[in-house]
C-alpha cells in the first residue's frame, strides 16, 4: 500500500479514473463536479480507514487519559479540502484536477457544508478538535446528526426567509453508521424505590419511552500525522418491534407505530437556530438528555471494555468538557449510571462525577443563562430530577452548614429556585474547571456573573481564550498568503503558529510589503467577482473592504454599522465632491427566526443597500453588500479579502469572538471596542495597529448599575445622529413610512440598550483615522504583517494546548 505522503499526480489520477469507472461507470470525459467529488472522497477514505484503525488500536493500547468534547453544536462546514490538506496531498490534488479538466473549488464545493451549528460555540468545537488531531491528543467529539442544519437563508424584497437546510439529501461520505454501538436512551416513566436486604437502595424505571441511539461516525484527521480521532454524531431511531411477520392488517398498531416513530426520528431532526434566548421548549431538553446520555453510555461501556478497575478509577481515564450548559445533564446523568446501574454510593458516585467533568461557560448575557421548568424536567427524566433535586440539597446545606458568609446567597446559588432548574448553577457544582473563553469573559464571571460562586471554588475558575485553527482559516482558505509567509520565514509556522512572529523583522521591507499588499488585492479581485456572480453588483476592487460577518445580533451592533454608512451617504449627497476613499461595507448574518428586532437590522441595511448601491450622485464611492447565507464556506472566502475587521460589539457583550482573529490572521486590520479577545489582540498589536474606540466594559456595567445614560440627549445635540434616526421615521429608508420605526422606539423609548448612540462619535473617528491610514499603503501594510505576526498566539493550538496540560492532563498519544 502506498503511503498518502508520496501519493504522486500519476497514482492519483488513476485512482480517480478507476474510482469513476467502478463505482459510477463513466470516464472522465461524462463526469460531472459531483462524480469527481464523490472519487475523490472514495479514494481519500481509503487512506483514512486504515489510519483510523491504527489510532484506535494505539489509543487502546496506550490506555492513557482521552478527553471527550461534548457539544450541542459542530459547525465543521466542508471537509473534503481539509482533508486533503491535513493528509498533505491538497497540492498534488489541485494539479491533478486541473490536468483532468476541472476546477478544484467548485469540485471542493460539490460537498454541502455540515452546519451543524449556529456560530462561534460551534465553530469552536470543530477547531478544537482539528488541533486535538493535530497535535496528536487522544480526543473525540460527541453531538447530534440533526437531519436539518441551521437553515438556509435568503433574502427576499431585503427581508430574510428561511429554508430548511436538507444536508443529507445526497450520501454525506465521511460518516459511517456504526449500529453495533447503538444504546437505548430512556424517557418519561416512573421510578420505583426498593430497599435490598443490605440495606441500599435500588432504582427501577418503568413504563418509560424508549429511543435508540445509533452513532455515526466521522474521522478527524491531524495534520500530516497519520492520527484520526473521531466525532461521534448521534441519530434518534425507533427501537426495532418486532410484529413478527404479521401483515399490516393484522397489526393494529403499525400506523400508531409509525407515527412514534415519526416523533422519535425528530429527537435528532433539526438544530435550534438560536445561541441566545428565543427557542423551542421541550424537544430541545430532549436533545440534550439524548446526546448526554448516549455519550455517557458509550464513554462506561468504552472504559469497561478497556479497563479492569473499577469505574471508581474512571476520572484516570476520562475527562468530559461541556461546551456551554447545553450538555450539563451528563453531570447527573453520570450519577444516574453509577448509582442505579452500576450500584455506587451517593458519595462514591459524586467523586467520581466532579472529577471527571470540565465546563466552558460562552456568555454572561442574561437571557442566554439556560434554565427549564421543574415540571418539564420531572416529567420527561424523573429520575434524573430527583437526582438533581438531591445535588441541590446537598449543596445548599453545605453552604449552610459550612459557609455562614454566604447563607443570604443560597437562593441565588440554589440549582433549583423558583421552580426552575438553573443549568449553569448544575455545571459549576458538578464540574472542578470553569472557563471563561476570553480574559475579559473570565474576570466579568469572576467579579460580577459567578462572584458568589468564586467565593466558593476559587480554585476551579481559570480561562482559556478562544482559539482557530490556522489550518482551515489561513494554510486552505487563503493558499497565497500562506505561501508568501512559507517563501518568508519557511514552513515550521504550519507546525508552530506562534514563530508566524518572524514576519515581524520584515515589516519594514517595502518590496516584501508590497507582495503582502499584491496578494490581498488578488483576494480582493476573486471575492469582488464572486459578488458579482451572487448579486450583480459591481464593486471597486481599489475600495476599503469593510467586513462584519456574524449572527445578527443587537449586542454585536451591526446597526451602529449601518448608521455610519447612513452617515457617509448623507455626506456624500451633500457633497459629492468630498475626497473620500471608496469603501464597500459587506456582511453577512443570519438572525434567529424568532428574533425580530435582528431581521428589522437585515432589512434596513439591504434597504440602504438598495439605495446606496443605486444613487449616481455619490460616484460609486459607497457600496453595500449583504451576502446571503453567512456560513463557514462563505466565511472562507471573504476573510482573505477583509481590509477592516469590524468587531464592535457593545463592550462587556461578547466573551470572546472568534472571527476577529480569523481576520487578523488574514491581514486585516481590527476596528473594534475593548472587549472578548479584542483586548488581548491589543494587548499584542498595540494601538498603533488596530482602531480602538468606545466606551469599555468598566463604563458599560457601570450605567447598567447606576444609571446615568440618556439617549435622547445625544439625540437632541448630535445633528448627524437626529438626522438618521429621523430618516427611520419618517420612512425615508421605508416602503411603508413604519417600516423602521421599532428601531427607532427601542433607541429612544428603551434608552438604547446596546449604547449605539453613545459610541457613535468614537466610531466615526475610528473609521476616519481607519481610511487616513489606508491611504498610506506602506503604512498601512506594515500594520497588516504585524497582525498577522501576532495572530499565531490565536491559534487553537494554542488554545488546546492549555486545555490538556491545565484541565485535561492528558498526554500526547
Ligand atoms: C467564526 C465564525 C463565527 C463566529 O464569528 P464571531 O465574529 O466571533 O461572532 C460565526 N459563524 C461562522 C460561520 C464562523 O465561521
């Protein structure tokens, strides 16, 4: 067999040729993008297989600490390129594609992006675990193989509307259904107690719903190193009746049956598009326990195959983190199985549980701490309600018994108060980490969300900022600038992103500058004819690309983005001969269905579009685009063209942010507000290389405590402001003159909660000291290789990297 890493374009131009003839019985000649694209994963595959089992068997034999991802969310997008890379044979392929007749990226792009996600948190997990593969760690994901991925967005008339994301419609070719793993999942019922003749306690369920769990498998590859991890993905199923032969007729209840199952299949059926509040009730508390609970099983029966101790060494052996609350019933699910299955005592079962689980907390904004009712809890998972109920009692005559200084705090600690269940209150109890993803993120939990809980583990807070993987975001989605980096300062930077820090002793080279500043404009040439081919819209390839890509949300304030383009344009109309360097302002957000304010956003600023992109007056120099559909594939192909990098969310707001540092490592420049990982990007680039503005994160808790902000003051001194707002309503930018009026009212009546007003004028001079900049190209593009110097600190290798020697402890395989 021929190793993949001296794969030559002759062997693998034949492999394609015999993959097209045995498998579809075409020549090259009939093939469609679709035929090559489905060789190629076939012939990839049959590099992994192999390679796949060769890490399993390793990881068994080794029998070190493996670290489990849990998460509700992967956001992995295509992995055919990625795959290709990480095996090291992108290059060869590319020239073999070409030779054949075809173009790489639209054979790449056969492949329909897995959005199992909504946005950052899940594009974090898959990050994660791209580095935990690279660098050769025994970890694997676990998720849900929802049948819908976050919908398709089009915009229509400028309003969003929503398309179910139907990714499976053609075979997904990386996962493979592994049956023989599949575990029963148990709902609803009831719990009977019985004593044993030794006294303890036993626990039967019956009557209870049940679910089977059938995993399906997806490799993860490392980078050029022959290790292949695995995510997990769980599928809801019916579990199998057998009727025995009888026809339908004589099974009265086959179509009864078919219905449950019907609504069993829709456990896995679709991703809630929401990382915030407005949500579907009880199927999503159903997710959850479905995925915690296969994964739970599957980790025991994992170990019990593997281990002769007993479970009670188990934290030896495992690490479970939690991406966000979303997973945290694994806490007493774990419970669950070492007490009723497995028949552990209460204090035996919760050290093991405490020192096997790990949470990540992704948000302070208070509508996105999950909690559910007691009733729906207790109703769907008796059991894993009283076991709740029971940490809670627990915890809470601790704190009574041993922390008088918080006594007047238990109702604010308790899991459950006010007849909800408060999941975060669950993770920090159950869990010996809690991060925060950002330093900002971690301090706000530690002094203000979580103070009271700091008081009582301080030792379990730590932080871990966020990271990406250079991999995806820099060496495949932007091939030329990796290049010039490689012809720079060599090739070890793939391995070791943070030595991308030798670009610095060339920021001063002018010619060396100016292939920087050549490749961004190449960048910026395919992405201005991509808009074309999408919208039909010219823009000017000489202009600032101004990008801000994200989920639509208030606090991350894309509309103080689109009143400053109001702004430039009332400008402009005013005095089309102002000397002004052309800008186009691009984005792309998706807004959660239910979320109104966020679509009266997507409609406003496709309604300035419309106008903006249309008016002679202002000679081209302002263009709007809005790119339907922002998911990962897109994100890929605007981040090599960003000039700006707009990440201005309302400081205190975002923990992290992640798309600021694809950006940064893409050479563009970060015009933010001192917050997430905004401030750790200055913390190494300096003012002099970012445009920092706004109030910060002191400032903001400060007015939400004590008051003492008044929109409408700004209102009535800032003429620039009154006028746009008036133009909202008064309908100046509507069909119907109430078009934009709820933006209006919720800045006026409900005091700008998100400070959109208030940092206005900073943004303004922000983005003048921005275009000043930019004009001075040497200058500019100095600043530009300086970021991208900085940015291997970014890297999720680095991020992965604390994770296992501060958490994890685990071992490179
Ligand atoms: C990186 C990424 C995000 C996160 O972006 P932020 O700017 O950090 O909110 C969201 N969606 C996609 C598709 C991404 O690639």
């Amino acid at each position: 067999m021929i190793s993949l890493l001296q794969l030559t374009a002759s062997d693998l131009k034949e492999q394609i040729i015999n993959k097209l003839m045995i498998d579809r019985g075409i020549e090259v000649s009939e093939a469609t993008g679709k035929d090559v694209y489905y060789a190629l994963t076939s012939v990839v595959n049959e590099k992994i297989t192999p390679q796949w089992f060769q890490t399993d068997k390793k990881y068994k034999s080794q029998n070190n600490k493996q670290v489990y991802y849990l998460s509700m969310e992967f956001l992995i997008g295509r992995l055919l390129e990625s795959n290709l890379l990480n095996c090291g044979i992108l290059d060869v392929t590319n020239v073999v594609l070409e030779e054949l007749g075809f173009n790489p990226s639209e054979i790449y792009a056969a492949e329909h992006d897995a959005g199992l996600g909504n946005g950052g948190l899940g594009r974090l997990a898959a990050c994660f675990l791209d580095s935990l593969a690279s660098l050769n760690y025994p970890g694997h994901g676990y998720g849900i193989r929802y049948r819908y991925g976050l919908f398709e967005q089009r915009i229509i008339h400028g309003n969003q509307v929503e398309l179910p994301d139907y990714w499976l419609k053609d075979p997904y070719p990386w996962e493979t259904r592994n049956e023989k793993e599949a575990v029963v999942i148990q709902f609803h019922g009831d719990v009977h107690m019985f004593k044993r003749n030794d006294g303890t306690l036993e626990f039967k369920y019956e009557n209870t719903d049940k679910v089977m769990a059938v995993p399906y498998d997806i490799p993860i590859l490392g980078y050029e190193n022959e290790v292949v991890n695995t995510l997990r993905l769980w599928s809801a199923e019916a579990v199998f009746q057998d009727n025995k032969g009888k026809s339908i007729g004589e099974n009265k209840e086959f179509y009864r049956d078919l219905d449950h199952q019907h609504s069993i299949e829709q456990i896995s059926g679709f991703l809630y598009p929401d990382d915030s509040s407005h949500e579907g009730r009880e199927l999503r508390l159903k997710q959850q326990y479905f995925l915690v609970s296969s994964s739970i099983q599957n980790i025991i029966k994992y170990y019990k195959k593997t281990n002769r101790k007993s479970l009670s060494h188990l934290p030896e052996k495992v690490v479970v983190q939690i991406n966000d609350t979303h997973p945290s019933l694994a806490i007493p699910e774990m419970m669950r199985i070492l007490m009723d299955e497995e028949r552990f005592s209460w204090d035996a079962a919760w050290k093991v549980t405490t020192n096997v689980f790990a949470y990540t907390n992704h948000t302070t904004l208070s509508e996105a701490l999950e909690t559910w009712p007691k009733d729906m809890l207790q109703n769907l998972l008796p059991r894993i309600y009283m076991i709740i109920e029971e940490i809670n009692e627990r915890f809470c005559k601790d704190i009574w018994l041993h922390h008088e200084e918080l006594q007047h705090k238990v109702h604010e600690m308790a899991i459950i108060a006010d007849d909800r269940v408060h999941m975060a209150r669950l993770a920090i109890v159950g869990s010996f980490s809690i991060n925060g993803v950002a330093r900002i993120h971690t301090d706000i939990l530690k002094k203000q969300e979580m103070k009271t809980f700091y008081s009582l583990f301080p030792e379990r807070f730590n932080n871990k900022t966020n990271g990406i993987t250079h991999r995806r975001w820099l060496l495949q989605a932007n091939p030329e600038l990796a290049k010039l980096i490689t012809d720079v300062i060599g090739p070890q930077w793939i391995k070791r992103p943070k030595q991308l820090i030798s670009l610095l002793k060339y920021s001063n080279d002018r010619s060396l500058l100016e292939k920087f500043d050549q490749v961004k404009h190449e960048n910026k040439n395919a992405l201005s004819n991509y808009i074309y081919q999408q919208t039909g819209i010219l823009i000017d390839n000489q202009s600032i690309f101004d990008v801000q890509i994200k989920r639509l949300h208030e606090y991350k304030r894309q509309l103080l983005n689109i009143f400053h383009v109001i702004y430039l344009y009332n400008e402009l109309k005013e005095n089309p001969n102002q000397d002004l360097t052309p800008r186009t302002f691009i984005f792309g957000a998706k807004a959660a269905p239910s979320y109104h304010m966020a679509k009266e956003v997507i409609k406003l600023i496709n309604t300035v579009a419309s106008i903006v992109n249309y008016d002679k007056d202002i000679r081209g120099k302002l263009k709007v685009i809005f790119l339907e559909n922002y998911n990962v594939s897109l994100a890929e192909k605007i981040i090599p063209a960003a000039d700006i990098s707009e990440q201005i969310s309302t400081a205190s707001k975002e923990a992290s942010g992640t798309g600021n540092m694809k950006m940064m490592m893409n050479g563009a420049l970060t015009l933010g507000t001192l917050d997430g990982a905004n401030i750790e990007i200055n913390d190494l680039v300096g003012n002099q290389n970012m445009f920092i503005f706004g109030l910060t994160s002191d400032q903001v808790l400060n007015y939400y405590q004590n008051g003492g902000y008044n929109a409408r003051d700004i209102y009535n001194t800032d003429d620039r402001i009154r006028r746009i707002l008036d133009q909202l309503n008064q309908g100046e930018f509507g069909i119907h003159d109430i078009e934009f009026k709820d933006i209006y009212y919720n800045i006026l009546y409900h005091n700008d909660p998100y400070f959109v007003l208030k940092d206005f004028e900073p943004y303004l001079e922000a983005h003048e000291l921005a275009e000043r900049a930019y004009r001075d190209r040497a200058t500019w593009m100095n600043m530009s290789v300086t970021n991208i110097a900085y940015s291997g600190k970014f890297s999720s290798d680095q991020t992965i990297q604390e994770y296992a020697t501060d958490i994890w402890k685990i071992k490179r395989g």
